[in-house]
C-alpha cells in the first residue's frame, strides 16, 4: 500500500478511537452527574469513598487526616465513647458503605453525638445520627461559624442534656448556632424542652427544602424552635404530627424571623399554637405555596401570633386546623389567634375549613389588629364567629378579599364584633348563622362601612347584619340577604346602641316575617340621612319594621321599590314604635296596607311624623280611605303642609301612603294605574310572633396565657455547603470544559498530522 495512504489510514483511525474515547468519557461523566444529583445519596458517596471506617478510632483517624472535601463511608454501625468533632477547615461527609442500609453514629454516653466547629464544614449524606436508650444529648450541635448539610440519613432518637449555662435543655435532633441546610432525610423522635427536632439560637440560619421533621417532642417547638435573631426558612419538605406540651407544635418562634413559601406544616398538637407560635419580636411570612394544615391546640389551632409579634400572610393555605374546649380555655382561634397587641395582615391565600368554639378562621383578642386586603376566609366553623371574631378593643380592617361560607352554630356567620370593625371593600357573602348575623352581629362594637358588599348571607335574625353596637354606613351595599324570622338585611338589636345609614344601599333582602330590609328592635334608633332603602321584601314592613319605643328617622335618602305581603311596603310602626320622616324620598312601595307606611291599629298613626320637603310617589295599596274628621287634629299636628303625596292624593292618610281605615273608603282610588283592589285589610294587621325577648349574647372567651419567656443567645453566621442544583451546574460545567478541550485536541492533532505536498 501506497506510504501516503497508509500514513492518513493511520490518522483516521487515530482519530476514530480517540474521539470514541472522549465521547465514551464525556457520556460516564454526565450519567454519573445525573444520577448523584436526582437520587438522595451524595454526589460523593456514589463514587470510591475518601476512607471506609468501621470502628471509632478509624472514624478520628480519617477526619483528622482529612485535606479538602473528604467522604468517609461507613461499612456498620460505630459506637462512639466522646463526641465526633468537626474541627474548623475540615469539609466532612459522612455516608454509608451500603446502599441498601444507613448505618448508624451511636452515642453511648451523656454527651452530643457530633459537634461541628466554627469554621467545619459536615454533609450527612446517608447515616443514622443517635444516642443508647437512656443516654441524653444533642444529635448535632453547630456552634457559631459551623455548617450542617443534611442531604439524607436520619437524626433520632436523641434526648438534649441539660444546659447549666441557660438552665434548660436546647436542640433534641440538632441544636444549631451556625448555619443548618436540610434538602432530605428525617429527624424524628427527639427531645428537648426548646426544639425537640431543631433548636436554632444566636445568629444561627436554618434552610429546610425537603425531608421531614416528625414525632418529635418539646415544651417549646416541638418540630423547630427559633430565638431571637436567629432565622428560619421553609420552602420544602414536611413538619408533621410534633407535639408542644405548650406553645407552637410544629414551629415555635421567640422573636426570630421565619419565612415559609413552600412546605407543609401539618398533624402538630400544642396546648398554644398548634402548627405555628409566632412570640416577642418575631414575624412570620407566609406566601406562595405553603401548607399549615390539620393541627390541634386548646388557642390558635393553625397559628398563634403573641403579643408584639407579626404575621404577614400573602399566599399559601392555613386549613383544616382546630381547637378543643377544655376547663381553661374556650376553644379560640381555628385558624388563625391574634394575642393581644399582635398584628395579622392577609393579602393572598385561603384561611379555610377550619374549626373552633368562637373565631373559627381567625380570633382577634384585646388590642390585638388584623388587616385583611385580599385573600380568602372560607369554609370555617364555630359557635360564635364562623369566619372571624373579635374582642373589645381590638381592632380590624376589611379592605379587600373575601369572608364567604363560613357557618356560626349561634350567632356571626361571616364575622362577630365585639372591638373595631371598619370595611372600606371586599365581601362578606354566603355565610350562615343559627340565629343571629348571618353576614356579621356587631355584639357592642363599633361598625364603620364605606365600601365592599355584605351580601347573600342568612340566619333566622340579621340576614346580613344583627347591629346590638354602633353602627353607620357611609357607603357600600347590603344586598341579597335572608332571615328566617326577622331582619333580612339589618337588624338592629336590643341595646340602646345606634345604627345610622348616610349612604351606600341595603338592597333586595327578604325575611319570613318582619323588616325586610332594616327591623329595629327594642330600644335602638335607626338614622337614615343619605343612601336608599329599595327591592327589599317581607310580610310586614317590607323596607323597614319598627318596633319598641326607639324609632326610625329619616332625614334623606330613598326608600323605594320594596313590598310587604300584608301590611308597611316601606315602612311598618308597631304600637309602641315612631317613624319621624323629615326629608328623602318614599316610593314605589307596594303592601296590602300602607304601601308607603304602614300602623299596627290606627293608634299608631300617633307616632308618625312626616314634615315638610319629603315626597311621597307611586306608592301602592289595596285600598284608599278618605280621612275621618276626628282626626283632623291628630293629622294636623303630625303632617306638614307641603309634603308631595303620591298622585292624585292631596294628604297622606289614604292607605297608599299611611295606612288609614277609618275613613270612607274610596271606591276607586287613583292613580288609574293602581292594581286590583285585594280584600279589605284588618284595622289590626296580622304579625307574627316578634323576639320575646333582647337576643342574648354568650360571654366572650377571655383567655389570653402569659406566654414564658424566650431565650436569647448570640453566635456567628454559617458557611453555605453545594446544594443539588449547584452540582448539576457543575456537572454541566465539566462536560462543557471537556468537549471545548476534546474538540481543540482532535483540530491541533489534525493540523499536525497533515501530509505534505
């Protein structure tokens, strides 16, 4: 063969093999990254270990001869007489010889398992961390300037010693100073009273993405406890069935920072806090895909917010979670409980399905403040107070959002008030009360309206609202409600407490029986300036039923467009009740009796007063009267000289306007366009049974516990360690970095190997 064409033969194969070689390569290369970052093992432990130990002294011997990142794989279980130390600019991992089985780092004595330094670096990459039945200490402790990455492998069966410095025990699983990073793996069953699965203190930073923290158990946090300063971070994994003997089950914060955006927090029981106990100084900050679900506590079944502590909530889902009635405390707060001088603010999210005695969604004690402007409360249950209840003093803004399918057994489907309740928007809709305030009962508070709906709520009294406060409504609509009995949009209570109407609409609600849009009750006074009164419907008293010795004064506005089956299409006046009409608009309105206004017995006609300017148009009834002479005197004294009655009426005792049967019926009464006349009515209509009595409120639960005192520790900040991602990117680095330097080699050897002319 021709020297030429064998020297290029050569060079092809050459090359041939070489690039089979480095395609061979790069492909192990990747694969290997691949599979190390998408399973649980360490990157490391899947290739040849740094060192394989199997007794304690081989385990010293290998950290202490460690230089850079160091894998030592364990071939069984090792018993340590000290504790494992990490010393500063050691980067240990440990692991198991074993894919099959994690062996375990046992401590035999009183005294933590592992200690890592300032300054060390450990993965725990596949071993079970634990201490001999009876022996007490830490998992892991990570003093200040320490690094802890848990990537898989077990932490448990740990009992925290006694800390004669601080005088209480810290940290069952780990008690963390440093920085804490946890992507897999459990910490179970450990003890302690501050954080039976973690304790974070000083500086200290704790990362949770995966794995889980279960079955542990504390007095403070029994998952995770926090101090001040120190920070928390839950974006994955799982905190379930922990338990507090008293505050916060699954996480409990002494006034450091705890940010969750993904994760569940769920099946945790404490006597305070059930999932979450946010105290001192601490915020909570609670979006994007975070999940407190199905805890228990005696208060604050998902979340307690202590006092001067905040809890800012703009995603995520706080459901399924209650509270127990016991001999000491009244069951409060499903969802969510704010302590006194607490705040709770909710933007997003859904608080939802949650149950309780009294503030099934959310309970809102003395001084304590909750803004809602967006999100949801929804689906909750409780005696008073469905969807959220407050105490005096306390104060709570609607602004946006939603209050919506909640259900009180008693009284305050949608919201219960006791404090300050102000409403500029949102919507408190579909909520159901056994007797009072389906929408909300104002039980002695302060209720200010100005915008937002109260709508398509229902209960037997106050469809919408049952006001026993003070009450004005600047703005905003009360519509579509239902009462059972009487007050289908407002009904405003016994108490000597006001209700004023200076705008906005109650609009197209219905009761059974009495007042359809507003009944006033016992010794209350309704005010109405500004707004309308319209399309409302009930048997008696179709816009507005009075009864008692308080009355109805109307100063402006409209009141229009309702109807009573019977008698009062605008407005009804018992025996005892007064209605003073002095400006506004009264039309449209349709009844048997009284189409504008109708009177229980001519009697009656003593407490109605109508001045000069109101106008009375198109209402109807199915009869007119002419007017007796002797009351000439009585209509005089009570009826101004230029009110405008419906036409063609020239004064208002004509049964369209005021109901009045004592006259000479009028045979055909005008206008032309009114209906057929019905069958006379009685000069004393018929009415159904009112309350017998003031309606009844329960006591308040009053129950605020004197939270006991956080600790307080200072320390150092942690070393990041590589996370999953970051070895992906790696991986992806060298292959990358390998065919760059493959395809420059495979060129030059070309080039070289060129024949010459």
């Amino acid at each position: 063969m021709h020297i030429e064409s064998k020297s290029t033969l050569r060079r092809f194969f050459s090359m041939k093999v070489l690039s089979f070689v480095s395609l061979l390569f790069i492909v192990l290369l990747f694969s290997s990254c691949f599979v190390s970052v998408f399973s649980d093992v360490s990157p490391f432990a899947l290739g040849a270990p740094d060192y394989v130990v199997s007794t304690n002294v081989e385990l010293s011997q290998a950290v202490f001869n460690a230089v850079g990142p160091t894998v030592i794989a364990f071939d069984n279980d090792i018993a340590l007489m000290i504790p494992l130390i990490i010393p500063a600019n050691k980067d240990i991992t440990l692991t198991s010889n074993n894919n099959a089985k994690f062996f375990k780092l046992i401590e035999n004595n009183d005294a933590s398992t592992i200690i890592v330094n300032n300054g060390g670096v450990l993965e725990l990459a596949g071993i079970i961390v634990t201490h001999t039945r009876g022996a007490t200490g830490s998992g892991v402790i990570i003093q200040p300037g320490g690094t802890l990455i848990m990537s898989d492998g077990e932490i448990s069966g740990n009992r925290a010693s006694f800390d004669y410095d601080r005088g209480d025990t810290y940290g069952g699983g780990v008690n963390n100073y440093g920085n804490f990073t946890m992507s897999a793996g459990m910490i179970f069953n450990n003890t302690a009273n501050w954080g039976g699965g973690v304790f974070t203190g000083g500086n200290g930073v704790f990362s949770l993405s995966g794995g889980v923290i279960s079955n542990n158990t504390a007095q403070h946090g029994g998952g995770v406890f926090i101090s001040t300063y120190s920070r928390f971070s839950l974006s994955g994994g799982m905190i379930s069935d922990n338990t507090a003997t008293t505050y916060g089950g699954g996480v409990s914060s002494g006034g450091g920072t705890f940010v969750m955006f993904g994760g569940v927090i769920s099946n945790n029981t404490a006597d305070f806090g059930g999932g979450v106990y946010d105290s001192g100084r601490g915020l909570f900050v609670l979006y994007g895909a975070g999940v407190i679900s199905g805890n228990t506590a005696t208060i604050g079944g998902g979340v307690w917010v202590n006092s001067g502590a905040t809890f800012e909530m703009s995603g995520g889902v706080i459901n399924d979670n209650r509270v127990t009635n016991t001999s000491s405390n009244n069951g409060i707060g499903g969802g969510v409980y704010v302590a006194p001088s607490g705040s709770f603010s909710l933007s997003g999210g859904a608080v939802s399905n949650n149950t309780a005695v009294a503030g099934g969604g959310v309970f809102l004690t003395n001084t304590g403040i909750f803004e809602l402007s967006g999100g949801v409360i929804s689906g909750n249950i409780a005696e008073y107070g469905g969807g959220v209840r407050t105490t005096p003093r306390s104060n709570f803004s609607l602004m946006g959002g939603m209050i919506s399918n909640n259900t009180a057994t008693n009284n305050g489907g949608g919201v219960s008030i006791s404090g300050n309740f102000t409403m500029s928007g949102g919507m408190i809709s579909n909520n159901t009360a056994n007797l009072m305030g389906g929408g909300m009962i104002n039980d002695g508070g302060s209720f200010s309206m100005s915008g937002g709906e109260l709508s398509n709520n229902t209960a037997p009294y106050g469809g919408g609202v049952l006001n026993a406060g003070d009450a004005i409504l600047f703005d905003g609509m009360i519509s579509n409600n239902k009462a059972g009995t009487a007050g289908g949009g407002v009904f405003i209570g016994a108490s000597s407490r006001n209700f004023t109407l200076s705008g906005g609409k109650i609009f197209s609600n219905t009761a059974t029986n009495d007042g359809g849009g507003v009944y006033i009750y016992g010794i209350s006074n309704f005010t109405m300036t500004a707004g309308a009164i319209s399309n409302n419907k009930a048997r008696n008293g179709g816009g507005v039923y009075v009864d008692g010795s308080r009355s109805f004064d109307m100063f402006g506005g409209e009141l229009s467009s309702n109807t009573a089956t019977n008698t009062g299409g605008g407005v009804y006046i018992s025996d005892r009740g007064n209605c003073s009409l002095s400006g506004g608009v009264i039309s449209n309105n349709t009844a048997v009796g009284g189409g504008g206004v109708g009177v229980a017995t001519v009697v009656a006609l003593d407490g109605v007063f109508v001045s000069d300017g109101v106008v009375f148009s198109n209402n109807r009834a199915s009869v007119a009267y002419n007017r007796a002479s002797e009351h000439d005197s009585l209509y005089n004294s009570h009826m101004g000289r230029n009110v405008v009655w419906t036409t063609p009426f020239t004064q208002g005792y004509n049964n369209y306007d005021i109901s009045y049967t004592s006259g000479t019926p009028i045979t055909s009464p005008e206008p032309s366009s009114s209906p057929t006349s019905s069958p006379r009515p009685s000069n004393t209509p018929t009415y159904s049974p009112k309350p017998s009595s003031s309606p009844t409120y329960s006591p308040e639960p009053s129950t605020s516990p004197v939270s006991s005192p956080e600790p307080s520790e200072d320390g150092g900040s942690g070393v990041n360690g590589f996370s999953a991602r970051e070895v992906m990117v790696i991986c992806v680095s060298v292959v990358i970095l390998t065919v760059v330097v493959v395809t420059v080699l495979l060129l030059s050897f070309r080039k070289r190997g060129a024949p010459v002319e």
